[in-house]
C-alpha cells in the first residue's frame, strides 16, 4: 500500500512534530530580506539530536543559503552524518505547489541518505511527507561516485587493519600465539599509513611508546596533534598518549613488510572496499 505523502500534523510522531516545531522556530531567525519568504528547517539524528537552519540571504543573491542546508551543515559540523528526517516550514509558502527544498538541498540530503524522510508543514496543518528518494529520483549518491573516490584518511585506515595478517609479522612476534589481532601489527602498520599519506610531508611523526610490556608504535600529527593508531585496540588499558616520544622509522622508505601491507590496502581500496 502506498503511504500518504500528505497527512495531518496531529498524525505524526511527537518526536516528528518536536522536529517540524523547531524548524517552525527557525523560520523566525531567517535573514531574507531581499525575498521577504523565511524558511525554517530542522534536521533529526541518528541519535534523535535536532539542529536548526534558517534561510540567510546576501545582498550578493549568489551567496544566498537556504535554510535546509543550514541545518544540515550544522549537524555535519558537528560530528553528525546519519539523519532520520528534516522538516521545513516556509510561513509564506502557498498551499497549492508548495516545495519540499529546493534540488541543490535534495541533493545534499541525498549524499547523507535516501531514506531521510523529509516533512513539510503547510499553513492549512497538514504536511507533505516524502523521502529524499522519492523527492530527487536517479539521484547523485556516493556509492555511484564511490570508484571515483578519493580514499580518505579513515579509508586508509581500514584497508590497512585489513592487511594485517600473520604473514607481515616480524620473525620475533611470528612465534606468539594466543593474542590478538592487532598484537605484534603496530609498526608495520603504522610505517603503512605513514608513507601512504605522503611521509614526512604529511605532518605525521612516528611515536613510539612503552606500554603494557612492550614498545608500541604510532602515528602523531605535528600540527594538530591527531593520534593516528592503528594497533591501539591490542591493548587492555587505555595508551598513555601524552607520554609517548616522536621518533623515525628505521628505513627512509617502506620496509618489505609495510610495503606488502601498502599494496594490499591500495588494492582494497581501488575495488572500493
Ligand atoms: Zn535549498
């Protein structure tokens, strides 16, 4: 059966009409003042947290935003990529042909999801209920993009613990049994990712750590401070970050062992993996 795309705002959730009340609040923040036509809209989470846009207007007109990708951005900004719905109010929006978001902000949602339900509340109380897919057909998504993908840091990341099998173990680990995957992995691993992000020229230095028993390495960034460590799981108790000293790798270039782990995390991530 197929569901109603226009239905009564009484109808829906309370947490949906919390969301439409909020983007019914930021309409009153728009800046519009070239258009006179506020736009409220918010955006619901994963974890049901709700973020707010309203319509801001330049006096430029091409660096107008609506208020849909406002709230958007917001929540992206904010460590937040997974939505359940957005809703959109528009006070001076007609009832007959009204819009659900213009299509540059369709295709926005559409790069987080299809299936974010999309919910507009018009004057008359009822509220036009459509998915992203079905409000933006053959749309562009990243999985249609995905060969085409610059691999990311997190990509890397990824193929890289995927690499990480016995064979690159150095001789002196090869013979431990009993522990975990990642035991025995941290330099191989680490000497990988760094000369995948460039070397030195990436800002990341290897560190090196005594912990639980053993010398631990890992990836430091010199300008921001990101720790990058791979192999950090093996451990029980948290690794004491701070402590940790900036050191090079033995070799200028990818030992035999990282080289094996490089070729085969690119190879994974050439498939999309
Ligand atoms: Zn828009």
């Amino acid at each position: 059966m197929a569901i109603k795309s226009l239905v009564r705002l009484a109808s829906l959730t309370s947490l949906e009409r919390r969301l439409i009340k909020a983007a019914c609040e930021a309409s009153g923040k728009a800046h519009c003042p070239y258009s006179n036509f506020p736009v409220g809209a918010a955006i619901l989470t994963y974890d049901n947290k709700i973020f707010t846009g309203c319509n801001i207007e330049s006096c430029s007109s091409g660096a107008t935003i609506c208020a849909e990708r406002v709230a958007i951005f917001k929540a992206v900004s904010e460590g937040y990529t997974r939505f359940k719905a957005l809703a959109i109010y528009a006070p001076a929006a007609p009832l007959k042909g009204d819009s659900c978001g213009c299509g540059i902000c369709r295709q926005v949602l559409a790069e987080f999801g299809l299936d974010v339900m999309v919910l507009k509340l018009r004057n008359d109380g009822m509220v036009r209920r459509k998915t992203v897919k079905q409000l933006l057909p053959n749309a562009f998504t990243p999985t249609i993009r995905a060969g085409k993908r610059v691999p990311t840091l997190p990509d890397q990341i990824r193929a890289i613990v995927d690499s990480l099998t016995p064979d690159v173990l150095s001789p002196r680990y090869a013979k431990v049994t009993g522990r975990n995957k990642f035991f025995g992995h941290c330099y191989v691993a680490s000497e990988a990712l760094f000369h995948m992000q460039g070397g030195a020229q990436s800002g990341y230095v290897p560190q090196v750590i005594h912990h639980e028993g053993g010398t631990h390495w890992y990836l430091k960034h010199q300008v921001t401070e990101k720790i990058v460590d791979l192999t950090g799981k093996q451990f029980r108790k948290p690794v004491p970050y701070a402590q940790g000293k900036g050191c090079g790798f033995l070799t200028k270039k990818p030992s035999k062992r990282a080289q094996i782990v490089i070729d085969r995390a690119n190879a994974l991530l050439a498939k999309g993996a």
